[in-house]
C-alpha cells in the first residue's frame, strides 16, 4: 500500500490509548476515519483534537460485547464513505483475574469483545472488500496471542484464538485482494491495566508497573502505520518483553523458567 491517502479506515477501540493515537496518526496521511468505541464523547473529543475536517470522519459509538449487529453498522459506514479500505479491529479488554476466580460469564464477556467482535466485523466488511478486489484487515493481537501468562487465562486464550482464525482467514482471501496483519504489541503505556476485569467483574483500576514505564501509544500506532504501508503479516511491537516471544520458540524449557518468575503486573 503506497499511502493511505483518502483511505477509509475504521478503527474500533478509538476513545482511548492504541485506537486514539491510530487516529491521529490516520489523520496526519488524510485518511477518512470511523472511529468506534462505547464512549461518544470520548470519541468526539478525539476528532477534535485530530482536527479532522467534517466530511473526513465518522463517529460510530457501539459495544463490543455484542456485534450481532455487524452488518448494519458497516451499512452505516458504506453510505457515508461508499466503501471501507482498512478495518482495525483494536478495541479491547484485558483481564487481572486468576482463572479459579473468573465466572464464565465474565470469560464470555472477554471473548465477545476480544475475538467474536474481530470476527463479526470482519466479515461483515469482507463482501464489500472482496467486491472491490481490494482492501486489509488489521488485528491488534498482544504477546499475549503467543504465550499464556499470570492473571490473563481468557484475554490470552482469546488472542490466541485471534492468530488461529486470521490466518485461516488470510489465506482463503488474499488472492482476492484482501490481506491480514496479525499486529502484537508487548507493553505499551495506555490504560489497559486499569480497564482490565478483575475478578468481581468491575475495573482492575490500577496501572501496572510494566505499562508506566512501556512504549507510548504514538510510537505503537506508528508501526502499525509503517506494517500496513510494508504490506506485513504479522508484527511484533515494544521493548524487551518481545524477547520472549522469540525464547520461546527457539529455547521452549529457559522460556518456562523465565515466564514463572515475571510479576503477573
Ligand atoms: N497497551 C498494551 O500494553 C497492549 C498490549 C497488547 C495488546 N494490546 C491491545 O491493544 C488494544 C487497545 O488497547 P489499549 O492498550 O489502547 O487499551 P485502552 O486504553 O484501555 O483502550 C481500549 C479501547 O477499547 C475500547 N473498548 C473496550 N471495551 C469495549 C467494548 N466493550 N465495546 C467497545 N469498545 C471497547 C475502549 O473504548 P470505550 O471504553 O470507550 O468503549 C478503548 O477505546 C486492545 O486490543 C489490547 O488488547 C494492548
């Protein structure tokens, strides 16, 4: 993709952190922009500082935990801009909960918001890409895609299942013009931690030591431009915790030694 110049780009998660430097980001290259998320003033507040011009952007407020509604929320989108170029399903929700305490309800809930909302979205969006012989698909997975950890059973689980389905998907699409980027940040400085489930089901509400000090959303969100404009399939962002990510693989029995002694926070 030469540039994403007059791209239609809908990104979910836009109120906050990873989805908001996105737009400004988008905004810097003259994309249009959906921005999604549950907060409409959050959202609104967003557009105004990316300083986007009212024909270029579209606030589109719904609920992740529940997309059964997919179809007419692209609907939306398609008669406003006539077309979507690039989805960024990065809206999220992490968990701070040992799997003992966590109900399945709560497991669900992280499922929905995490991995059948990508799925939904995506294709609902896909017969109109497919029909223009054109268009990407982006996943904001985590390391935690890659490997379990402390506290986070099911949003690991979940971004698990994320690679499982996008790269199936990859491959029956990407002969008719339409590619993936499997996207997995490590630490990067945004509220995650603090909008984490906890056990009771409320707000984890704190910040984790590992995310005050990590990346910043605007360094994030600028690889993910530089990904979609190099045509990747899958990147790996952050600091030192990527390590891990290749300890795994390459040295499996240090990785275990290593994954037990890391603070879950
Ligand atoms: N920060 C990291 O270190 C890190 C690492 C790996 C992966 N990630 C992934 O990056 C993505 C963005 O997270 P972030 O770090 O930017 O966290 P964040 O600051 O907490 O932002 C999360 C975004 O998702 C939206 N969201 C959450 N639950 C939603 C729901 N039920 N319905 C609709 N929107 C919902 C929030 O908007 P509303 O509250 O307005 O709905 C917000 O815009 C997530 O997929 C996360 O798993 C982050």
């Amino acid at each position: 993709m030469s540039s994403l110049q007059n791209k239609v780009i809908w990104i979910t998660g836009a109120s906050s952190g990873i989805g908001e430097a996105l737009v400004y980001e988008c905004a810097k290259h003259n994309a249009k922009i959906i921005l999604s998320a549950r907060r409409e003033s959050e959202l609104i507040r967003v557009s105004k500082t990316a300083n986007l011009n009212a024909s270029d952007f579209f606030i589109l407020p719904f609920d992740l935990s529940d997309t059964t509604n997919a179809k007419e929320l692209t609907q939306q989108v398609i008669s406003k801009f006539g077309r979507i170029d690039i989805l960024i399903n990065n809206g999220g929700q992490s968990q701070r909960a040992e799997a003992i305490e966590t109900s399945t309800e709560t497991e669900r809930t992280l499922f929905e918001i995490n991995y059948f909302s990508a799925v939904n979205l995506s294709k609902a969006v896909l017969p109109f890409m497919l029909k223009n012989k054109s268009g990407k698909i982006v996943v904001i997975s985590s390391i935690a895609g890659k490997f379990g950890f402390y506290l986070r059973s099911s949003y690991s689980a979940a971004k698990h299942a994320l690679h499982g389905y996008f790269e199936s998907l990859r491959l029956e699409v990407e002969k008719k013009g339409v590619s993936v980027l499997l996207v997995c940040p490590g630490k990067v400085k945004t509220n995650v931690s603090l909008n984490a489930i906890s056990s009771s089901g409320d707000s984890h509400n704190k910040m984790d030591e590992s995310h005050e000090h990590a990346m910043s959303a605007q360094e994030c969100a600028q690889q993910i431009i530089t990904g979609i404009l190099n045509e990747k399939e899958e990147i790996l962002i952050g600091g030192k915790e990527l390590l891990a990510v290749k300890i795994k693989r390459f040295l499996p029995k240090l990785f275990g030694k290593i994954i037990r002694k890391q603070s879950p926070y």
